[in-house]
C-alpha cells in the first residue's frame, strides 16, 4: 500500500534538528563573582574549568533545565531526546510544551 510520508520526492528524509538548552544553574565564573562567595575554597582554587560545568550548592533544593528540541527539516521518524542525571539528584517532573 503506498503511502506518502511527507518527505521529498526521494522517499528519504532529511532532518534538521536543533537543540537548545539552559540551567538555572551558575557556572564557576558567575559564582565567584558573587562578594560573598569569592574568598570560598572553590573560588580560589584556579583550575580551568569545562565550559558545561554547572555548580549547585547543598542547600538547593530544586534546579532547572529547559531544553527545546526543534526539527527544521522534514519529518524525523523515531528522534528521540534523552536526558540522564548524575544518581545523586532526583527526577521530580517533566513538562512538556
């Protein structure tokens, strides 16, 4: 039975995702930037860190990650958007736009 799947004539579609994320999270320049947080043992210690790298404190409780996920090419059959964590955080909820 044909079908059309909403791609080019070529039956083959071409994708075009693109990924966009963001944290409530500071990273190791905007926390020693912060007065009271800039003589802390962290904020001394000058290793270079990963542009990723995210610092949460222990008395925070929740954090935020946004993530967007857009597709700007043809239909992308079976993408999938996986998003792991670090076992000593908890997953409490996903909302879905």
């Amino acid at each position: 039975l044909p079908f059309w799947n909403g791609c080019d004539e070529d039956d083959h579609c071409v994708p075009d995702l693109v990924l966009q994320s963001q944290t409530d999270l500071m990273n190791h320049k905007q926390f020693c930037a912060q007065a009271f947080r800039s003589a802390s043992l962290l904020c001394r210690n000058q290793t270079p860190e990963e542009p990723s790298e995210r610092i949460i404190e222990g008395s925070r409780r929740r954090m935020v990650v946004d993530v967007r996920l857009e597709n700007r090419g043809e239909n992308a059959y079976g993408a999938q958007l996986n998003i792991t964590n670090t076992p000593n955080l908890r997953f409490s909820s996903l909302v879905v736009k």
